[in-house]
C-alpha cells in the first residue's frame, strides 16, 4: 500500500500566490522494522530537515552513520514528500523526493 499526499504547485510561469494546480506525490509504505542504509545518513533530533543533527551514542563521530549501516526503525512519520524513522540514536530520513535511502 502507498500513501497518497497532494502538494500544491504553482502552473509554469505563475507564482505561488497566483493558480495553484494539485500534484500527486505518492510515498511508499514503510513499517517500523529493520533496515540497510544505502547512503550515509546524519542522525537528528526530529523528523525533517529543520531538526538539529545529533551524536549517535554508539559513535564518536557528528552523528553521520555510514552507508550499509544496519539500523532498528520503532517509529515511521510521514511529511510531504519524505518518510522518517526514529532509531534509539534519533530520526533518520528513509526516504525523501523519490529516492529510498534505506532497503
């Protein structure tokens, strides 16, 4: 099952004050379980971008856990156009724009 999100978009050459048209982003449904980082991924206090970044407990690094990374996810949240999952460590973006990030 996928879930179904509409966004609002400007037509070409109008603003987004002006006409707005509807566009489908359609975004895949993700259960809590456990996943392979296909990238490296920086930790955060929250989901989405506008969370600060975190140090993950088990690393003495910024936070950043590197791709083929075996992550526990407890939590699934749903934004506009990206799925985030909340490890023990903090939340990590599974995917975002049409492009998975775990598998």
């Amino acid at each position: 099952m996928n879930i179904l999100i509409v966004s609002m978009l400007p037509n070409a050459g109008e603003s987004m004050r002006s006409r707005k048209r509807e566009r489908e982003v359609v975004l895949p449904d993700m259960q809590p379980g456990t996943y392979r980082l296909l990238y490296p991924l920086r930790l955060r206090k929250g989901a989405g971008l506008n969370y600060d970044c975190r140090t993950a407990k088990k690393m003495k690094t910024d936070g950043t856990l590197p791709a083929g990374t075996i992550v526990k996810i407890d939590e699934i949240k749903y934004l506009s156009v990206s799925v985030w999952g909340r490890s023990d460590d903090g939340w990590l973006c599974l995917y975002m724009s049409h492009t998975p990030y775990v598998m």
